[in-house]
C-alpha cells in the first residue's frame, strides 16, 4: 500500500486530529497551534469548554465557502459568451 493509497482510505476527521495531536505535541513548531487555524489561514478562538476534536468535528459540519474563482474560470466565461 502506498501513502497515497493509506491516506484515500484515512477518514478526514482522524487525519486531522493526527495532525492537530503532532501540533499539540510539538509545541506547534511545524506550523501552529491549530490545524483549523493553519486551513483557514485566519485565527480561530478556542471555544469555552470545547476539546480539539470537537472543535475539528464542528468545523468540518459547517458550511464550506465557495473557492475563489481562478483567471481559468474567467477565460472560460469568456469563451462561452461567444
């Protein structure tokens, strides 16, 4: 099996509570404290009372905002209108 393949059958919660648990242990040293954090790019404030793997469950059953829409999707557009 290669990495690939282990990471496609890894479900996405476990990976990134593996991820925020290296974070957590290495005293956030490879990137930040907070993977959430490190996705978003913004700061995310702990929730009262709340561990990091409710956090991430919470995060990852919200709303996802829609990408950013590429010079690739423009250039299409314009093809089409013709």
């Amino acid at each position: 099996m290669t990495n690939r393949e282990k990471l496609i059958k890894t479900n996405i919660y476990d990976l990134l509570c593996t991820i925020q648990k290296a974070l957590s242990e290495d005293g956030g040293k490879i990137s930040g404290l907070c993977v959430i954090e490190d996705i978003e790019k913004k700061p995310r404030p702990c929730p009262e009372g709340s561990t990091c793997g409710m956090c991430i469950a919470n995060w990852l059953n919200q709303e996802a905002t829609p990408p950013k829409p590429q010079w690739q999707d423009a250039m299409m557009k314009n093809f089409l209108r013709r």
